[in-house]
C-alpha cells in the first residue's frame, strides 16, 4: 500500500512522501492564484474556487487569503458559504461544510494529527479524521475546529473556541474545550443582542 493510500483510508502515514508532496504543490499553485485576486475580480475567484474544492455549491464566498494544506482539494462546500479572512483548512482528510453556513475571520478547521508516540512523530508521521459541519451554523471568529468534530445544523460556535467534541444541533456552544451553554429558543427570536430587540415589522 502506497503513503497516499494509507492517507487516503486514514491510517498512519509519512506525510512527506515525494508523491504526496507533488500532489500538494500543484493544489497550492491554484490557491496561490486565488489569494493573488483584486477585489473587483468576483468570477475569476468563483472559478478559481470551483477548480481547487472538491465540491462548490451555488453563492459560495471565500475571502482571500485563504491558507490550505490542499488548497481546497478536500473541501466540500454546500450553497451559500461565507467565509471571512484568514480561513485555514488543514484539509489531508475531507472536510464537509453545508449550506448557509457563516464562518468568522481567522478560523482553523483540521484534519490532521500526529501520533503522541515520539517515535513515531520524529519519522512525520500523521493520521487525518474528517470534519462535517451542519446546514445553517455559525462559527465564530478565531474558532478551532479539531479532527474528526461534527457540529450540528444551525448550532453557533462563539469566538475563539476550541472545539474537541462533537457538538449537537441548534445550540450555542463556547468555550476551551467548547461546551454546550444552551439550546436556541424562542428568546433568539425577540432579541439578537443582550436586550436589543429585532425590529421584524421593518424588515424587508
């Protein structure tokens, strides 16, 4: 069995195997022409995009500069993704993010671990857990997201976590580690900060 198989089924694997390594330059030239885009050139990102992810769905919006492992390669993404500045995808495993979800300046979702054991680790070795993210959340800026997490659909993640552990649907979750502080009511549809309340009679 080759490195890149043994990568590609999740085990144990030199990760700076020469043809794992060719592969990942080729990704990261593309990426490198992403992050070289003027503002004005919208369809020149869009296209770029569609050719580095391994799935883009409609209205998806990345803000350079954009750091991955692959480039984008392992990447799925629903419709309607929005991410800010500083997004960086350690991507050696798939990572799966729905539709209408929001993710906040200089967030890191990874792949990728090392074995504890010393000897093992001074050989580069590495192990990559996919990461699945639900339709509709929220992570906040400057969030880590570990390997192998799944975050349910419309959960918000608040900044600066360290999410270690699967965290459930329709909830709010902080904290290092991340943590569960309460499920999304009927209150999150009267006020959208502390006491300020949401005008829904103006909006159009």
């Amino acid at each position: 069995m080759t490195q890149k198989e043994r990568m590609e089924k999740g085990l144990v694997y030199y990760c700076a195997d020469e043809e794992i390594m060719g592969d990942q330059l080729l990704c990261l030239e593309k990426m490198y022409d992403f992050n070289a885009t003027r503002p004005l050139e919208g369809q020149k990102r869009e296209a770029l995009l569609k050719e580095m992810f391994a799935e883009v769905g409609t209205g998806c919006y990345i803000e350079p500069p954009l750091h991955s492992n692959w480039g984008g390669k392992h990447t799925h993404l629903g419709d309607y993704v929005y991410a800010n500045f500083n997004l960086t995808l350690v991507d050696d495993a798939h990572i799966y993010i729905g539709s209408r979800v929001m993710i906040g300046p200089n967030v890191v979702i990874a792949t990728a671990g090392h074995p504890i054991d010393p000897e093992l680790r001074v050989k580069n070795t590495q192990y990559n857990v996919d990461v699945h993210i639900g339709d509709n959340a929220w992570i906040g800026a400057g969030c880590v997201i570990l390997p192998g997490v799944t975050i349910g659909e419309n959960s918000v993640i608040g900044a600066g976590s360290i999410v270690t552990k699967d965290i459930p649907a329709n909830v709010v979750a902080v904290g290092n580690p991340c943590r569960v502080i309460r499920e999304i009511g009927e209150r999150d549809k009267t006020y959208y900060f502390k006491d300020k309340k949401i005008d829904w009679e103006n909006l159009i």
